[in-house]
C-alpha cells in the first residue's frame, strides 16, 4: 500500500531502541569525574530506517563540502525520499563541523545525522532529560565508563514512557543482540494469535552458556519480508530474517546458514522456531521451514 507522508514522517519519527543510539560527553564536571551525556542515532539506524520506511530505492543522500572564512572546514549532507504521491523527490539539508578525530568522516556522519533530524529521524531525543554521568580518561579523551550503559538505556526508555510512545525494534546491523528485560521465559504461541516476539532477536554470541525453550511448531504461513546475509570470520555465513503473519504481526529469527530459498518475499509452512538465552540475550532460531511453491502460493 502506498504510503503518503504523513504516514512516512509518523514511521521516520518514531523512536529507536536504545541500542541504536551512542552516547558523547558534551561537558564534564570542574574533577572531570562527571560528564553530561547526549545521545545521538547511529548512521547505521539511520540508514535501516530509511530502508524499512521507504524502501532502500526509494531515499539517497549526497554530501557537499562547506567552507566559511576562518573556521574549521565543514560537510554538507543532504537526504532525499522519493514521494510516490508526489512523483517527486524532497530534499533536506543540514551540515556540521568536521570532528577532531578522523576529520572528515566524522564530519560526514554527523551532517547525515542532522539531515535526518530535518525529516524527523531522532528529533524524539531533543526532548530526554539531562544525564550525569561517570567518566573516565582514555588518552586524550574522555569516555563514558561501560557500567554507566544500562542507566543510560533506562534514562532514555522513561522518555518514550514518558511521552506514551513505543520505540522501535533495534535494526542496526551492530545492534544484533539485545539485553532481555526480565528473567521471564518466553510465553507460548497459540494458533489464534501470533508469537509475541522478543525485543529483538539475535544471533547467538560465539561462547556462553545457552539456555533452550521449547520448540515452536507454527502451522499458518510466514512471509519472509527482509533478508540480512551477515558474512562470517571464522564460521559459514548466516542471515537474519523478518518473517511476517498473514496479520501483520513480525519478528527476526536467525538462521545459522545460507540458503537461497529464504528471500524476500517466500512463502513458508512448517515453521520451527526456538527461543533461547545465553547470558542476558535472547533470540528467536529458525530450526525448520517449507517454503511454498510459486504456483501454490499464487
């Protein structure tokens, strides 16, 4: 169904997960034992939700460089999305300053995070409560100490809380695991009503204990809506899929290799999911599938 932009800025707006965003120190306390902190949308996220809103064919992006008298060198990006409705492109400009570190790559990155905020993208974030937090000296840097990361993902979900707004599945690529928020085992689909999926569903990290749920045999069919074939180092690729119900309702389920049957736009039956939990991870696995001939499901 097409979508007109009321519909895209609502979708484009909408908050992420808290594992799509990084956190910078903006000032530190006079000790500098404390920093305030800002977070910011990854260009990963920002790049993934572009895709799921409109369609990877659908948006570009476009960078100039800015120069002005004395000051430091800046970049320009602007971010374009194809309106159906209109048969015409929408342009949004925004730039910054090139970073210290890696000048102009960082520059790069925070123009198209601005850009995006000119859409709506992260513009949610403008509205978070101050943050203090614990930091520490890494060379001539300043950083957030690694403890100090689950207060700050609690900090920013009491904003959506706050506002009566759901944030988003995490979609990053570096994003693919995500911590469970209780202890609580998975609850049972029934034929009725779809799986209620995880927060996120991951791949299992390489070592840990795993700890196994029973296996899910679901009988209605399952849409497979994206396809993410993720390279391996070590080991044999593997792929990340959306899988979606005749309803609408949608989760990820990671299949441990590659196969060229599953894409986009497959029909499965048969399917054999399993939850399961290593550390303070969960993940749906794909045990089993059918996929259903062109001509059936036709």
């Amino acid at each position: 169904m097409q979508k007109d932009f009321r519909q895209i800025q609502a979708e484009l707006a909408k908050p992420f997960a808290p594992e799509d965003l990084e956190w910078r120190i903006q000032v530190t306390s006079q000790d500098k034992s404390k920093g305030l902190a800002v977070p910011y949308v990854t260009n990963r996220a920002i790049q993934d939700r572009l895709d799921e809103v409109v369609g990877s064919e659908n948006w570009r992006n476009e960078y100039r460089p800015w120069h002005k008298g004395e000051k430091k060198e800046a970049q320009l990006c602007g971010i374009s999305i194809y309106l159906e409705e209109r048969k015409e492109w929408l342009t949004k400009w925004d730039g910054s300053e090139d970073s210290d570190i890696e000048p102009v790559k960082g520059g790069l990155s925070d123009s198209m995070k601005r850009a995006a905020v000119q859409f709506g993208i992260g513009r949610v974030l403008y509205k978070m409560n101050t943050v203090w937090v614990q930091v520490e000296q890494k060379g001539r840097s300043v950083v957030i100490k690694d403890a100090e990361r689950p207060r700050l993902d609690k900090a920013y979900l009491d904003m959506p809380n706050r506002l009566g707004m759901l944030p988003a599945q995490a979609g990053a690529l570096q994003a693919q695991l995500t911590p469970m928020q209780d202890s609580a085992a998975p609850q049972t689909a029934t034929k009725q009503e779809a799986p209620t999926p995880p927060r996120k569903s991951a791949p299992p990290p390489a070592s840990g204990k795993v700890t196994q749920f029973p296996v899910q045999r679901l009988t209605w069919q399952y849409k497979v809506v994206s396809v993410k074939v993720q390279p391996g180092m070590s080991q044999p690729p593997s792929m990340m899929l959306t899988l979606a119900t005749p309803d609408g309702a949608q989760l990820r389920a990671f299949y441990p290799k590659e196969a060229r049957e599953l894409t986009q736009g497959a029909l499965l039956c048969d399917v054999e999911l399993s939850q399961r939990k290593q550390g303070s991870v969960v993940f749906n696995l794909l045990k089993s599938y059918r996929v259903i001939p062109n001509e059936r499901a036709a």
